[in-house]
C-alpha cells in the first residue's frame, strides 16, 4: 500500500514538471516574439509602409496645381455646414450652406422622415456670393431650407437648389429670390415614384433648358426632366454590377460638348458618364489612388476636356483626401491639388469654363476654397482644336456587349513603373448591350379624373 502511495506522488510530480516545462517553452515564446511588436514591425506594418511609400510616390509623380489662394473668401464671413458651391453667369461664387441646421445621425428617422417637421426653416442667408477676391456681395435664402444640399446655375442665371430634408427640388429665377419657379417633390415625403424623391442630391441644367436630378440617397436613379419639369426618361439599379448601379449618386456634371451627363457614385468610388439624350451609358473613371469613396465631380473643357474630383473621408483611410484632375479623353490623372493643411470632408467642387479657377466646398470644417491654375489663365480652347492625345489602354479585356479599357493598374497588379509612366484612371467603355438596362421611360400618367 505504502509502495503504490509513493508511486502515486511520483507519478503526479512527474506531471506537474512536464506541464511546468510546456508553461516555460509557452512563456518563452511569448518574450521572445511579444504580439505587440508583431503587428508593430511584423507583416501588417510592411504591408501598411508599402502602401504609404506607392501613394507617396504616385502624389509626386502628378502635378500639383491648381494652387491654393488662401485667405478666400473673407474670414471673418462665419458659415454653417457647406454642402455645395456654383458659379454664377458673372463669375460670382455662390456657396451654399446649413448656418444653425447640421446633418447628423438624429436629423432622419430610419424611413427618411426629417425629425424637425414643424420647426422654422433657417432663418439666416443660406446661399452667400462672393466675387473673385473673396468679398461677400450678396447673401439670400432665408426662410426657405432646412438640409441644403445641392446648387447650380444654368445659362440664364436660374438658380437650382436641393434640400434634402425637404425632398425637393427648387428653380429661382434672377429677379425673385423669395419664391421659387418651380418646385419638383413634395414637401417631407420621401417615396419612389413619379412625383416624389427620397433626400436628391444634385441638378444639372442642359443649355436646351432640360435637366437632370440625382436622386439621391435613398433613391439610386438618374431622371431626366423638360424645362417645364416633365419626366423625360430615368436611369438607375440599386443591386448589381453594371455601370448603371448607384450607392448615393452625389453629384453631376455636364460635359455638354461631349453629349455627356457624368455622376459622381460616391459609395462606388467612380465616376460613371451617360449620353444626355438617351442616358446610354459612355464611360467610367476610377483610380485607387483616389479610393472607394468619390463624393464630388466638375466639367471643364479645356484642353479636350478635364474632370475634377474631390474624395473623401474613408473607414480606414486608404488614400488621402484631395482633389484630382483626370484628361477626360485619355483617362490620364495629371494633377492633384489640396490647401496646405489637407482636406478633411469635402463635399462638392466646381471650376471655370476654362478650368483656370477651381472651388471646392467642405463641409467640416465649415470652409470653402479656391485654387487657380496659372497655366489655363490665358489658355484659348481654339489653340487645342487640332491636338490629339493618343490613347493606350495597358490591357483590354472582352466581354459581350462590352469593352474594358484599363488605364491603371489594381492593388493586385500594380507596377510601380508603369504606374510612374502612365498614372492613369481605369476607364472602362461600353457600347449598347442587352446586358445592360436601357433608359427607363416612366409609366403613362392615369387621367385627371382616375
């Protein structure tokens, strides 16, 4: 008995000394490759190094204009929110701003409904122009928005306004501020049908007096109106993988010499072009050098034409947040411009006709910029009339009913000189396709009495 009770002991301190030396290798382990120092130096940290130095790089390789004119406009000039910008037929800047209303997580139920229905609208100048060195020289809208969102002009000095609490949108004609034109949606209902919109976005107006609405972000479609505000025809998928798919169209610009009508998708992180008479869609622009998030597009045609981009803030970061200027025939990223202390949110981004004068509107912090470029100052588009940039995909790939053209290469094959050489957008073409959904006509209108 006294032999088995000893071999017992033994046996359990046998144990306990081989469990004592699995510990110690354990622990020694640990000291020697802590999981601190891992992350810190290890593989994540080169990956994220790696990444830093091609953006780095890539931001050298493009010029960096246009410059930034500080002190504009006026400092001592206080604004709320800036959720858009617009020049006017005079060269003024029209900067459109919330003053006391912000958008936050509590401004909208989980249906879109504005939670401050009932409550005045804003009471101060919501819409603030500023001439060429940044004087204040006009300020209305009062009284008559509570979200601003969206402004343009169009070539008779009409005014065009989204409120995104509202659900509508609004034309002002030059000679009355107080009472709009026309009015399209109705007033804080947000649907998906023929008369309504769910938070729209932006406008553009054709020279023809037709325009387009961005609507927006609850509802993923592009819709062509009449001058008058009759439904043309409207475009726009919610799910999928065609050009024709929206996360938050944000903003549109026209490319009116090119037949062209371009949308920023912002949570797609491109820019996707469609024909302005049939909403056939052109063209599309991306760029990981520019992210997943685009929320902001501008027209010039100087030169054979020129888009400005601005991006924005993203969940990790990718890329830094900047504007860039794309050639809009070849695709080609040429420049990239920023104020000096960098973007924070940019929200909308305008330029001249002849791209010498860029603005951008941010919206935290309240501010809103301009950059000029001084090589376009005294450019003539006439000069440029018979310049011709060559055009050399890196790569094509077939599809049925569609050619992929790509000028950029991806996180997965990018080459850092051939990146260095081109710097090009990915630009992606396609020709009429029954793959693709055609323009949407809506539905014949039920008679009056119906």
């Amino acid at each position: 008995m006294r032999l088995f009770y000893n071999a017992s002991i033994v046996y359990f301190l046998e144990i306990l000394f081989l469990l004592s030396c699995v510990l110690n290798s354990i622990s020694g382990r640990r000291i020697q490759y802590p999981e601190e120092d891992y992350f810190r130096g290890g593989y994540y940290g080169r990956e994220q190094q790696d990444n830093e130095n091609k953006i780095k790089i890539a931001l050298e390789k493009l010029e960096h204009a246009p410059q930034w004119v500080q002190d504009w406009p006026d400092p001592t000039i206080k604004m709320g929110q800036v959720s858009g910008v617009a020049l006017d037929n005079a060269g003024r800047v029209l900067v459109f701003h919330r003053a006391s209303n912000v958008w936050d997580a509590t401004t909208f139920t989980d249906r879109d409904v504005y939670r401050n229905i009932g409550t005045p609208p804003i009471p101060h100048a919501t819409i603030l122009a500023f001439n060429d060195s940044g004087s204040l020289v006009d300020m209305w809208g009062q009284n008559l928005f509570y979200i601003p969102h969206g402004i343009t002009v169009d070539k008779e000095g009409n005014v065009w306004i989204t409120d995104v609490a509202m659900h509508q949108v609004f034309k002002f004609t030059p000679d009355n501020r107080q009472k709009p034109a026309l009015v399209l949606g109705e007033k804080f209902v947000p649907r998906n049908d023929e008369t309504h919109f769910c938070k729209p976005s932006a406008v553009a107006v054709l020279s023809t007096g037709d325009f387009f609405v961005a609507d927006g972000y609850c509802n993923t479609r592009i819709i062509k109106f009449a001058p008058d505000g009759t439904r043309i025809l409207q475009w726009g998928r919610r799910k999928g993988e065609s050009p024709f798919v929206f996360t938050v169209p944000h903003a549109l610009t026209l490319a009116e010499d090119k037949g062209q009508v371009c949308v920023a998708n912002r949570e797609r992180g491109c820019v996707a072009c469609f024909r302005t008479d049939n909403g056939t869609f052109v063209q599309q622009y991306h760029s990981w050098l520019i992210g997943p998030r685009i929320f902001s597009v501008a027209y010039s045609p100087v030169r054979g034409g020129r888009l400005y981009i601005v991006n924005g803030p993203m969940p990790e970061q990718e890329v830094p947040v900047r504007g860039y200027v794309v050639d809009f025939r070849s695709g080609r990223l040429i420049q990239t411009f920023a104020p000096d202390q960098g973007f924070a949110n940019p929200h909308d981004v305008v330029a001249s006709a002849d791209g010498s004068k860029v603005y951008v509107a941010e919206l935290n912090p309240y501010r809103a910029y301009k950059f000029i470029d001084e090589t376009l100052k005294n450019y003539s588009r006439n000069e440029d009339q018979n310049v011709s940039v060559p055009v050399k995909p890196t790569a094509t790939v077939g599809r049925k009913g569609m050619t992929r053209r790509r000028w950029e290469y991806g996180h997965g094959e990018f080459k850092l000189r051939r990146l260095l050489e081109r710097r090009r957008f990915t630009r992606v073409h396609s020709d009429d396709s029954d793959e693709e959904p055609s323009p949407m006509l809506p539905p014949p209108q039920p008679p009056a009495n119906a």
